[in-house]
C-alpha cells in the first residue's frame, strides 16, 4: 500500500478541493451527455467533489496505514482499495458525461498530526467522514439517477468510520444536524 | 413539532431544511419537489417507523432490566442498547421536524399511528439479535425511499439509513452475560 502509487498520476502538487473543481467540463450552460444520460452542472460539480473526497481518503489511507500493523493495517489496506477504486468509478461516470475530475493531488493536507496507531484511526474514521458527507452532497444536490449510488456510498463510507472511531452517531455526514 | 396530532401538517419542502453540505447553494438546487401528499406520506411513513424502532428498544431494555431473563443483560449491554436508542430518538425528533402544522396542503394526514411492536424474543440474546435485524431492514427499507422524496429529505434519509446500518455490527458485538 502506498500513498505516492496512487498520487503518481497527477502532474501538479493540489489539494483536494483544487482537485474538485479542476477540469470542470463545460463552461456553457449545457449538461454534459453521455449514452444518453444527462450529467448536469449540479451532478458534475457534487460528482467531481466526491471525486476529490476519495482521492484524499486514499492518499490519507497511505499515512493511516505505515502507522498500523496486523490486522488494522490489513482492514487500512483494505479500505484503500475500496477508495481507490470508487475513484476509478466516479472517474468513469464523470468520463462518461463528458466531464473530467481532475487528477488527484500529490499530496493533500491531513486534518492533524499522525504519529500513533489512535491518531492513525482517528485519521480513517474523518476521512470516511468527509467522503460520507461528499456521497451525501451527491444525494442532495445530484440528478435523481446519481441519488442511490450517493446513498449506498455514504452508508458504507458511515459504516468504516464507525468501525476506524468505534463509536456510532445519529446523522453521519450531517454534522450540523447531530448538535 | 405538532402538538396536537389532528392538526394537519405538511413536509417543509424547502424552507425549513438547510443544506447541511458545504456546496449547496440554495433552495434552486432542490428541484421540483414532488407532490407534497406523497412526500409527506413517505415522511410519515419514516416517522412511524423510527417509533416502532424506538419501541423496540424500550421493550428490549425492560427485558434486560427487569430480570425476567435467566442469563440477564448484563450493564454494558444496557448501556450500549441505550446509546443506539438515544441516536434513534435523534431521528425521530429531526423527522418530525421536517412536518411543519397547520399547513392546508397535508390533506388526509390525521394522527400519526402508534407503534405496536410484536414478537420481541424475551431471551436477551435473541432479542439483540431482534433488534439487529430490525436494523437492518430499516437501513434498506430508508435507502430505497431516497428516490420517492426531495432532494433534502433523501439527504437525511440517507444519513439516518447509515446510522442504523452502523448499529448492526454494534449490536453483533454486544455481549449479552452478565
């Protein structure tokens, strides 16, 4: 597992929100299409932003991961691909609507100092924080074909955080709500 | 909150529901709601099910605290049981406030249903294994409604579905002997 693999592709040091806005397709008023599909500018702007939001989770996993050992870092290991590869799949959808999502950054700045194991784990439960918001967004703000994928990936984005903090809260990704 | 259940009510389509997620920029994002009658049938139908969610819970935690179990449930397992019902609690009160009274539109709304919660199984273990189930078929049963309300009540329907799938594993880990 490494954080720089992944990093490797992009070609200019970002941080994730310059990733989220970076190659917005279209400057016109129209939606980007594709096999049909429509992707609106709400849709490619809160898929671009979830984008961003897994590609920061995998570059943080790279950070959580050289501070665990055994079994937390295979389930680091493990959730870094999960990451990775739900950013390959928002690539695609982007792709497909005629959008891009930018490269991800070389390196992202992380929420704190990580330094042990616990910090390590607080480390994963905010990313997965912050990318649950991302799919929430996606659920709110996207078309009605974007709801259920924002949905089912905020669940299981809530679903590792709970598992990194070991506890649980009413309204993961809404932390306005909960106080 | 509507203090008087016979009064009508209506789902607070816009104006009462902030976009909690940095990005959002105003009531434009949110579309054209549907029908208000189906959107407030399918809140109301969120609300009654948190309560029999809540009920559960309560029937749950009187069985563990009252003995009646011969291998008990043990304080941990009362305490935990009693975090996850506060979070449900939580949703609860944050649906109800998404029904505003009073407004004409609600028609046919009428007093939201009491829950009735059966089949409780009155061994501890069982019963968290009841409630884990539950839990789930909540979550699932919330995540496909994301489709059938606005924009921003599928936001919180969608949270509300994470939380009660992440008290799945919670309650699986929950160590019923005192």
């Amino acid at each position: 597992m490494s954080a720089t693999g992944q990093s490797g592709r992009a070609g200019r040091a970002s941080r994730a929100d310059d990733a989220g806005r970076a190659g917005r397709a279209d400057d016109a008023g129209r939606a980007s299409r594709a096999d049909g599909r429509r992707l609106s500018h709400a849709d490619v702007g809160a898929l671009q932003a979830a984008l961003a939001a897994e590609q920061a989770a995998a570059y943080g996993y790279g950070v959580v991961g050289s501070h665990l050992s055994g079994t937390q870092a295979e389930s680091a290991t493990a959730d870094w691909v999960t990451h990775q590869a739900a950013a390959d799949k928002l690539d695609g959808l982007l792709a497909a609507g005629g959008a891009t999502g930018g490269p991800a950054g070389v390196a992202y700045q992380l929420p704190g100092a990580v330094h042990t194991a616990a910090q390590a784990a607080a480390l994963a439960a905010t990313l997965e924080d912050q990318v649950t918001s991302a799919y929430l967004d996606v659920v709110a703000r996207g078309s009605r074909d974007l709801r259920m994928l924002g949905a089912q990936q905020a669940r299981a984005a809530a679903l590792r955080a709970a598992r990194w903090r070991g506890t649980t809260v009413a309204f993961p990704g809404l932390p306005a709500i909960g106080h | 909150m509507p203090a008087d259940p016979t009064r009508r009510v209506v789902l607070a389509a816009s104006a009462a529901l902030p976009l909690l997620v940095a990005g959002c920029r105003g009531t434009q994002v949110l579309g054209t709601p549907p029908q208000p009658s189906a959107a407030v049938r399918h809140l109301r139908a969120a609300i009654a099910a948190e309560q029999s969610m809540v009920a559960r819970y309560q029937r749950v935690l009187a069985l563990l605290a009252d003995g009646r179990a011969a291998d008990g449930g043990g304080p941990a397992a009362r305490a935990t049981l009693a975090g996850l019902l506060a979070e449900h609690q939580d949703h609860l009160r944050q649906l109800r406030s998404r029904l505003i009274p009073g407004s004409p539109q609600a028609a046919g709304a009428g007093p939201l249903p009491v829950p009735s919660v059966t089949g409780v199984p009155t061994a501890p273990r069982q019963a968290i294994s009841y409630l884990g189930a539950a839990e789930q078929a909540a979550s699932d049963r919330l995540l496909g409604e994301v489709l059938q309300v606005p924009p921003s009540l599928a936001q919180l329907f969608a949270s509300i579905s994470a939380s009660e799938a992440t008290h799945v594993p919670v309650l699986a880990a929950t160590e019923v002997t005192q």
